[in-house]
C-alpha cells in the first residue's frame, strides 16, 4: 500500500511525474496561465468599469475583488487542463499505468495549484498598482496559498466529474462557486483584516485561518479518496 | 407483493406523522408559555429550529447513503441519496423561510448577509446543484457514482459551514453546540433567546417539535423511496414491453 516516505517511494514518483507532465504542456503550449492572465485582467478592468472609477469604493472591496478574480479565472485553468487530457486521451494513458489513483490527484492538484498561483502573483501586483493594498504582507500571502490548495482540491475532483457530462463546460461554475465559498469566506475575511495600515492580533485571524486549513484537509482527504471512483469508466 | 406490504407499514407511518405534526402545532400555540421579550413571534422559533435539524440530518443521512455505495453499487442506496437531498432541500428552505419571517420582527430585517446566514444560502446552493450534476449524466451507473461522489465532496462543505457558524462572530444564536465566544457575538439575539429557554415548558416544546419533523423526514423518506421504486418498476415493464413488441413483428 502507500508510503508516505517521501525519498524515491513509488507513490510520490507517481505524484512528481504528474506534475512534471503537467509543467512541460504548459511550458510547450502557454495555454492556461495565459488564459487565466488575460481573463483576470479583463475581469478587474471590467470591476473598475462597474464601480464608476469610484477608487473609493473600489478600495473597500478590493479583497473581495481579488478572490472573485481568483475564482472565476479558477474555474477556467481547471476546465483547460482536465479537458486537455480527455482530448489527447493522455488520462486513459496514466490511468493504465500501475498507479494509484489518489497520486494522480495529488498531482493534478499541484501542477493546478501551481498554475494559479503565479495567476495569483500577477494579480497581486495588479492589484497593489490599481488598488493601494498592502497585498504583498506575508501572512496574506499564506492566506492566499491556503485558499488556492482548498479550491483547486475541490475543483479538481469536481471538474474531472463536469467533463465527462453532456453540459460539460457549463456545468462547472454551478457546481464548484457554491462549494469553494464555504472557504473562500473565512480567506476573505483574514485577508481583509490584514488591509489596515497596522497588524491585526493573531487571536483575530485565528478563526478564520483554522477554518481554512480544516477544508483543506478535509477537502484534499475526500478527494484523495474518492478520485478513484470519478475516473474509471 | 412487497411493496404492498411496504404501503400498508407507510400508511401507518404517514398517520402517526400526521397526528405526531398536530400535537406539536397544538403545543406550540397552547402549550408554549408567551416569551418575554418577543411575544408571540417567538413561536416561530419552534418551527425554525426542527426545520433546520432535519434539513442537517437529511444532508447526513444523503452522506451515509454515498459512502455506501460507493463501497457496495446497489441502487437502493442511491435513491436513498436523492431522496434525502430532495427532503433536505425542502427543510432547508423552511427553516430560511421562517427565519426570515422572524428576522423581521426580531432584526428589523428579513435579510442580513452575516455568515451563517451567507452559508446557509452557499449550503442551499450546493445541495440545489446536486440535481444539475444528476441531470447532466445519462449513464444510470455512472449518476450514481459520481453523485455519491458528489455529496461526500459537499459534506466538506458543510462541516466547515458547521465550524464557521460557531466560531466566527454572527447576529445569529447558535442552539446546538455553542461556545461562549459566537454567544458573546450574538449579544443582540442572545437577550432574546438563546440561553431563553427559560422555562421547561419552552424546552419540552421544543423536543416535541424536533421529534414530530424528524418523524415527517422520516415518512417523506420512506414515501420518496417507494415512488422511486415504482418507477424503476414501471421502466422495467415499459422496456420488456417494447422488446415484446419487437420481438412480435420480427
């Protein structure tokens, strides 16, 4: 069975292999960094163009803003890389080597992981030119990565099960939104706090940080366990 | 043969509800004292709270029946799946509905986007698009895997609903399993209620209420699951009745 040791086990080879596979596509092809990169700024530019230019008020929901950003160009990094591998059949592929299949979710999870991240330090920067926000403070960056294991954990499982539907596409932003803001709330209320000029105490983004960690764990244990039963045909 | 059997235990069930749900109306309207504060609005309360119980207990009954099948495929426990979603759903929406018509009164609001409330509405959502996923997929096997599947995925969800509601500050009383800290966020609704089933009639309402709701789930369960398995009978006889007639004109 799986060892978690993590020097040459097989279960980690597995896990490495996948996200190399991963970086190499999109070293060759620049498809969904990009994608994501010019949505997300089309996306802001449109959020200026509905807040009238008011900087005001575009400041005050500046991290609500980012996260909604993060989410929807989210949604389409996940749609890019799964439906590449449906329609290359690269997934029938790796499903035939011998291994398991919680290390192919891993992996997926870190390759798309990674993906929005970098999104996500374009934006930063984005939003500290646009905005004024001292978006670059490293708690909000742990923040900001905590939230981003959760939702692409989530989204990973749930959009391997949207593809192969007849709505495919479609179907993912109706089923993923509802279940990431359960998280995505608590990660916005701890980003928001570390918004003022000074340092929130700890003891006041404590409550919502735990419970950011507690989805991930919870959301990356029922996907580790379940991603079997979403791939085999 | 069997399932006339289970209509005779169903019937008995569905009139034991029906007497079950009076006697917890009466005792909410004749039983309960008056509370102080809030008057008669307060009896809501009753109604609220079992609708919300159910709508948790549905949502985990609705888990269960996933894990099972994934661990054995058998069709019963899919359509135990769905049919408690479909239950949990409705309760749901009551338990938002009559919260709503206290809110008024009680926040001189029908709406606050505070986070339980937020959550409660993400948590309807999440349930509602269950049946999009169900619908998107015509492989019966493959439905039920994938939507067992899914209501694991979304009882994540609504674990971190349940921790968020009682640790982040909120307007909203917490009933089941509160701490001190969201009590003290919940000041205004506190003094209203919250430790404020103060006499011991209020708490035997209360019970009598949750137990008739959990009785209605229960009855809403057993008759959903027996349409479920009319209809799988009545597809069954519809395909042999069309190879039939192919066969005949062969």
């Amino acid at each position: 069975m799986t060892s978690f040791n993590l020097n040459n086990s097989p279960f980690w080879a597995a896990v490495w292999a996948i996200v190399w596979k991963d970086l190499q596509i999109e070293k060759q092809t620049r498809q969904t960094i990009s994608v994501m990169s010019m949505f997300s700024l089309a996306t802001v530019i449109m959020f200026n163009f509905a807040l009238e230019a008011n900087l005001a008020a575009a400041r005050q929901v500046a991290t609500g803003l980012l996260w909604s950003t993060i989410l929807l160009a989210g949604t389409l990094g996940l749609n890019r890389s799964l439906a590449i591998e449906r329609e290359n059949q690269t997934m029938e592929a790796v499903l035939m080597a011998p291994i398991q299949r919680g290390a192919i979710y891993l992996g997926k999870v870190i390759g798309i992981t990674l993906f929005t991240l970098i999104l996500e330090l374009i934006l930063i920067f984005v939003f500290i030119i646009f905005f004024d926000k001292p978006l670059w403070r490293p708690p909000v960056l742990l923040v900001l990565f905590l939230g981003t294991v959760g939702y692409i954990a989530a989204g990973v499982i749930v959009t391997s099960m949207t593809i192969q539907t007849r709505t495919r596409e479609v179907l993912l932003p109706v089923l993923l939104l509802p279940l990431s803001l359960p998280l995505v709330l608590p990660a916005a209320m701890a980003v928001a706090a570390y918004m003022f000029p000074q340092t929130p105490p700890f003891a006041e983004v404590q409550s919502p940080i735990s419970i950011v960690i507690i989805y991930d764990l919870l959301m990356l244990s029922a996907g580790f366990l379940t991603y079997h039963y979403v791939v085999e045909s | 043969m069997e399932l006339t059997r289970l209509n005779r235990n169903i019937r008995i069930l569905n009139w034991v509800t029906a007497v079950a749900l009076v006697i917890a109306l009466g005792m909410i309207f004749f039983y309960a004292p008056v509370e102080r504060t809030m008057g008669n609005v307060q009896r809501i309360f009753y109604f609220h709270v079992a609708s919300a119980w159910v709508g948790a207990v549905a949502f985990f009954v609705a888990l269960a029946a996933g894990l099972l099948y994934l661990r054995k495929p058998d069709r019963k426990w899919d359509t135990v799946a769905v049919a408690s979603v479909e239950i949990g759903l409705v309760f749901l929406t009551m338990a938002t509905v009559a919260g709503s018509v206290w809110g008024k009164p009680a926040w001189n609001t029908w709406w606050e986007w505070s986070p339980r409330l937020t959550l409660i509405t993400i948590a309807w959502l999440t349930y509602a698009a269950y049946f999009m996923l169900r619908g998107a997929i015509e492989d019966e096997e493959k439905r039920a895997r994938f939507a067992a599947v899914y209501v694991i995925v979304a009882f994540v969800t609504i674990i971190s609903t349940y921790i968020s509601i009682r640790i982040l500050r909120d307007i909203h009383p917490v009933i089941f399993g509160g701490t001190l800290e969201s009590a003290q966020g919940a000041e205004q609704g506190l003094q209203e209620f919250a430790p404020g089933l103060e006499s011991t009639r209020m708490v035997i309402t209360l019970n009598a209420s949750v137990a008739a709701f959990s009785l209605l789930y229960v009855a809403w369960l057993a008759n959903r699951i027996r349409l479920q398995r009319l209809i799988d009978q009545t597809n069954a006889l519809k395909i042999r009745l069309v190879a039939r007639l192919q066969g005949g004109n062969a």
